[in-house]
C-alpha cells in the first residue's frame, strides 16, 4: 500500500507538470487551430535558459528571466514565422511548425552538448516522509506550483477581456474579427502564455529526481501531447484531466513494470500512448472534446 500511495502521488505531481504543457497545446489550438509542434523547443528554450542564469543570477530571479525568455521566443515564432506564412491551411502551419522545432532543439542541442545542466532549484534531493510515504520535495512543489498557475490561467480565461476574446475567436474566428475582436493580439498572447507554462514545466521536469537538463530533454514535452489529445485538443478542462491521466499512467506503470513483464520490458514509456490510442477509438475528440457533427 505504502508503494502505492507513493506512486499515486508521485503520478499526480508528475501529471499536473504534464498538464501545464498539455495546456500549452491546447490554449494555441484554441486562438489559432494550429497544433504546435514546436512546443517541446519552446520547453528547451525555457529550461536552457534558467539553467545558464541560475549561477549569476540565482534561482528565483532566473527563473523569472527563463519565463520570459521563452514566451518572448514563442511570440518571435508567431509573428516571424506563423503570421507571415501565406499558408492558409492550418494542416501546413503545423507543419510549418515542426520545421522551428527541429532548427529550434538542433541549436540548443549543439549548446548543450553532453554536459547536464543544474537547475540550482531550492529544494536540491530533499525527501519528505509521511505517515512512512517518501515524497520529494520538488514533486509537492510542483504540484503546488502547477495548480497555482492553472487556477490563475481558468480565472484569466474566464474573466479577463483576453480570455473572453480567445473563447470568442474559438468559437467562431470570423465573427469575433467582425466584432473588433483583434485575432493577432489573441494569438501573440496564446503563444506567449504556452511559452512562460513551457518554461516552468521544464523545470520540474529536470529537477530532483531526475539529473538536470540535458539535450533529450525536449523529448519529455512529447508525453505531454498524448495528454492534449485524449483530453480533446479545444478543451482546458480536458489538458487538466489528460495530464493527470498520463502522469497516474507513466507512474503506476513504471512502478509495477516487473509485474508487468508480459507486456515487455519499459511498459511504462510506452503506456501513455496506449491510454491515447484506446481513448480515442471509444471517443475521436477526445474525452472532452468538441464533437463536429455533420449533416448528411
């Protein structure tokens, strides 16, 4: 039981990381219709950045400037690449996107090289016992962490002028630009809110008990993209639920992996994908996603 609850825990902090990327999917998919392939460069980009500040600057302050950096560099790609595209099809703007992925992660991944980077976290290796379950720390902060900043995100999107101006351009783009609805202004802010959630699930996703921040770093951002797609790719309720899903998923089935052994060896890489591809043959658009119906 004692196993259990530690897995269970662990695969709930694990998972709310997952969502604050899954999240990130899921608000520029909603303010453009575009899925960003380039998410997992834009989570390099962040974690890159607070790793090479943290000595001069010290943590809190450069994980303030990683933040940044990374929604700044999101903004760069939609402005630079995205608006200026003459593709009109969404379907080739993702495409498109992939293309900044790979120059994105291929120069970061020349920087980085063989080294792993620290963090410089406050929490470093400590582990908190209770009532005999051993946490550590870093995974309670980020669950504390990552439950903050999607409350804030729900509460913005609900009650801010952005939030009610990107439910509207969701809903129906050509009304909402009729309007005054400005859809750049929108977009801008989507890809730099996905950038700053970016950044800070690189994070935790490269402190303790992991080592710190290497060059296959970015390929964690691909477990979170079977969280926005099971969740439904036009739902924040469903980036949340998805996120928890994949986290309990990858936990509970790395930690029972030898039980397991009928289903192979490194069952719990491949689970999340699993859980994505049964989900969706029962439900298409996911489990919170909107059905488009068709008259026939």
């Amino acid at each position: 039981m004692t196993t259990f609850l530690e897995l269970l825990v662990n695969g709930v902090s694990v998972g709310s990381v997952y969502a604050l990327i899954a999240l990130g999917f899921v608000i520029i998919f909603k303010a453009t219709e575009v899925v960003n392939f380039a998410h997992a460069s834009l989570l390099l980009v962040g974690g890159f950045a607070v790793a090479k500040l943290v000595d001069p600057l010290g943590f809190w302050p450069a994980l303030l400037a990683g933040v940044a950096i990374a929604a700044v560099v999101a903004a760069l790609v939609e402005v630079l690449v995205l608006r200026r595209s003459r593709a009109g099809d969404h379907h080739v703007l993702a495409i498109v996107t992939i293309g900044v992925d790979i120059l994105i992660t291929t120069e970061l991944t020349r920087q980085i090289g063989t080294d792993v980077l620290s963090m410089g976290d406050p929490w470093q290796s400590t582990v908190i016992e209770f009532a005999g379950i051993s946490v550590p720390q870093t995974r309670l902060a980020a669950l504390v962490t990552a439950a903050t900043l999607i409350t804030c995100f729900l509460l913005a999107f609900r009650f801010t002028n952005w939030g009610v101006a990107m439910r509207v351009a969701a809903e129906d783009r050509e009304t909402a630009a009729l309007m005054g609805v400005r859809l750049n202004r929108v977009s801008l802010g989507a890809w730099a809110v996905a950038g700053a959630l970016a950044a800070v699930a690189a994070l935790f996703l490269t402190v303790f008990p992991t080592p710190g921040l290497d060059r296959s770093t970015s390929l964690v951002a691909l477990k979170a993209f079977p969280a926005a797609i099971l969740g439904g790719l036009d739902s924040t309720t469903g980036a949340l639920v998805g996120g928890l899903i994949i986290g309990l998923t990858e936990s509970l089935a790395s930690g029972y992996q030898n039980d397991l052994t009928f289903l192979g060896r490194g069952i719990g890489e491949i689970a999340p994908y699993l859980v994505m591809i049964v989900i969706l043959l029962i439900r298409p658009a996911g489990l919170f996603g909107t059905r488009e119906l068709a008259r026939v």
